[in-house]
C-alpha cells in the first residue's frame, strides 16, 4: 500500500525518520549499489555525502532512490525517487516523488 507525499511534505516527512537513509544507485554493469548516508532535504533537493563509486553511478545513471525503513514509530517506509548530480564530495539530488509504502495485508493477498 502506497501514500503519496507531496514535495512540500517532503523534508518534514524524512524528519520524522531521522537524517539516515540507504542511497541507491546502479552501476555500470546494470546491479545495485546501496549505501547509508546522512541526507538533508530542503525545497524538494536532497544532499548527502557520497563516495567515489556512487559517485560514478550518478555520472552514468542519474536515476536515484532513497529509502528510510520504517521505525519502531513508524510503519511505512519512506521512499523518494530523484535525479542526482555529483559534487566534488557528494550528491545532490533532484527529488521527482516519494511515497510512504507498507507491505500488503498477508490476508489480502
């Protein structure tokens, strides 16, 4: 089950989750590559530390998610999706839109 969170809601939604989150990128070779980062998020456009591999990610596939699990106070994940840029140290992130997402009821399915 999907909630949208609206650009405005953004920063004070990933908040709530506190400043970590898993970066995920894709390398060159099509796999995944994830890291936990610190990420600050103001008027839809997330930054964070990022190192050379992620870097080189973003260089060549821009597309980017990030990804707060849920907490012992939260249920829903807190996923955004964007377009990345690197920096000399990091990535800014361009956040296109972002969802809370919970698993489906086992029951219902």
């Amino acid at each position: 089950m999907s909630v949208r969170v609206s650009p405005e809601e953004l920063a004070d939604k990933a908040a709530e989750y506190g400043p970590a989150a898993f970066v995920i990128t894709t390398k060159s070779d099509g796999t995944s590559h994830v890291t936990h980062q610190l990420v600050a998020i103001a008027d839809g456009v997330a930054t964070c530390p990022a190192g050379k591999g992620t870097r080189a990610a973003v260089a060549e596939r821009p597309s980017v998610v990030l990804l707060w699990p849920p907490t012992e106070t939260q249920t829903y994940s807190l996923i955004a999706d964007g377009q990345a840029t690197a920096t000399d140290d990091g990535l800014t992130i361009a956040i296109s839109g972002a969802v809370l997402h919970r698993p489906a009821d086992a029951e219902s399915c």
